[in-house]
C-alpha cells in the first residue's frame, strides 16, 4: 500500500504537469526552453510538437486551421512556427477537449481573433469550475476571450484549403467532449487524448470518461484508416494504423484483464497485486501514469471503486490561458 501511494504522489505531479494543472514558477520558467518543432505531413498539412498536446495545422489559401494551442506561455513561440510556414493569421482553432495543455493558449488566440470551435460539452467545462480527481485539483473557469464561439453536438465539416475536414464527437472516451478530427483528401487524423502514442493513457473519469468509451473510439477511427493513414496522437510521435492497432489492443488487454479481477470480488490492493498490466508494462508502462495508477484509474472509471469527494480547499489551478507570459 506504501508503495502504491508513493506512485499516486509521483504521478500526480506528472500529470498536474502535462495537464497545466498546477504550474508553479519553476515550470514556468521551464517554457524558456520549449521549442516548437515543426513536422510536416503534407503540402498543407503539419504537426507542430512543443509542450502539452500535439497541434494540427492546415495551411492553404482559405485559412489557416489549428487544431488545439497547447499552454499560454508558448503562445508566441507557436504563432512564429506558424509564421515559418505561412503570413496568414490563424482564423479557426479547433479544441479536441477542455483540458489545459490543450487550451491553454486559446485566450491568446480568441483576442487575435481566431474563431474557437470545439463539442458543446467543452464550452461547458471551459466556462465553470471543474475539479480533475485524479490528479485532485480544481479547474477555475476561462476567460471569455478563449470560450468556444462555434459548438457541435455530434459533428461538423469544414471546406477548407482543398480538403474535407470533419471534426466528429466520439462520447465518454478520454472525457466527455472528446472531438476526433480526420482530414479526408490527406488521410490524416488527429486523435487529441483519445489516443496517447507509446504509454498508458489518461482517462479521465471526473470529466465523463469511461475505458469502454476509449475503445470504442479507438474502433471508430481504426475502421476509417488504411496503412497509409498517419494519426497525430494527443501525446507521443506521429503514427500509423499499425500503432494504432497496438495501442487498442494494448487498450483492450489490460482493461479486460481489470475487469475479470473486479468481477472475481477483488479490491485495488488485490488488482494491484495481481499484475493486470505485466505483459504490456514494459512497452506502455513508463509515461506519466505508471502501472498502479492506471489500475487504480480504469476501475474508477468502470465504476468499481468510488471516487473519493473533492479535498476540502482543493489545489487550485494556476491560470495559464488568460496572458501572454
């Protein structure tokens, strides 16, 4: 038990990190030293790899498309990658999901007059007080500059620079508003944290999110895909339908390994011990959520261990999306 909640402190940090959840001073000094390297995909299409999550870049002579801005900070950094490839301005900025790393930068970008668009469960999240259990801290709302101005329920399509772009909700995976974006004419998709390339994934179960949801979408866009489709993943390298294959059944595996113990009656201790995860620990297991605590997090988020009430004052959430820093 000891050494489970050691783990749970280690990765806690971890993940208030990834997330831009608790950004201290030293963190912040840390963005000094991000650089935002560009990767391109096709002759409009590019990946832009920093610190949070990936971005998507559509680059042509209707618009330039963003998909997610990462934190506030490397707001400047990221409008001068894109400077690099194009003098247009960004004109749409398209969410995957609420979570910090991956909005951060959206006042900044509102203010320059980028339109937001992401799922109506987004904006919601966004715009109230939200607390993540899994990493115990509360979420203060947005400001109103970086709010999504367009929401969809289900789906919608952009005409743009010489491709269909159809941005689609796939319900109850890594949160609750969860937005795949695929790229027809390209064969591109970018997955936001729906799809975490080369380690264990965050679901997470206080926004909405389900391990059954997160196959689920992983099958939904593997049907779309051939073996020449590449997939920007919400965290890791560029990848292909292969990887993807392996990630869901990496998903698939541990997940129903879990399962089997709760049903046996088994409490997390008990799972913990038994070693679910083993065979895939080595290859998914050394990211920001070790072994336990993937554990610990699939059987909150099938329902088989409560999830304890917000600490009483929670942390709270250093702003890191209403300022150029």
């Amino acid at each position: 038990m000891k050494q489970l909640a050691t783990q749970i402190i280690r990765s806690v940090a971890a993940t208030a990190l990834l997330l831009g959840a608790a950004v201290t001073a030293s963190a912040q000094q840390n963005f000094d030293n991000v650089q935002i390297r560009t990767q391109k995909l096709t002759d409009s299409v590019y990946m832009l790899i920093g610190s949070g999550g990936n971005i998507g870049l559509s680059v042509g002579p209707d618009a330039v498309f963003m998909i997610d801005d990462q934190y506030a900070p490397l707001t400047p950094k990221i409008e001068a990658a894109i400077k690099a490839i194009t003098p247009q301005p960004v004109k749409f900025v398209i969410n995957t999901h609420w979570h910090g790393d991956h909005t951060g930068g959206n006042v900044n970008m509102g203010k320059a007059g980028a339109l937001i668009i992401a799922h109506d469960n987004v904006r919601r999240r966004l715009s109230t007080d939200q607390f993540i259990d899994f990493m115990r801290a509360r979420v203060a709302p947005m400001a109103k500059e970086g709010l999504p101005v367009v929401t969809f329920s289900q789906d919608v399509t952009f005409h743009i620079n010489g491709d269909e772009v159809v941005v689609f909700h796939v319900p109850s995976a890594h949160t609750d508003g969860d937005g795949i974006i695929r790229f027809r004419k390209a064969n591109i998709f970018h997955m936001g944290d729906v799809f975490f390339n080369g380690f264990y994934p965050f679901i997470d179960y206080s926004s909405g999110g389900t391990p059954d949801g997160f196959i689920a979408a992983v099958d939904r866009v593997l049907a779309m895909t051939d073996d020449n489709t590449r997939i920007i993943p919400g965290h890791g390298p560029l990848a292909n339908k292969a990887e993807l294959v392996a990630y869901r059944n990496m998903l698939a595996g541990t997940i129903g390994n879990i399962k089997k113990l709760v049903a046996e009656g088994k409490n997390l201790d008990a799972v913990v011990a038994a070693k679910p995860t083993a065979e895939f620990d080595e290859r998914w297991g050394k990211g920001f959520v070790p072994p336990a605590r993937y554990i610990e997090m699939v059987m909150k988020g099938l329902g088989a261990i409560p999830v304890n009430p917000p600490v009483a004052p929670p942390p709270t959430v250093a702003p890191t999306n209403d300022a150029r820093k």
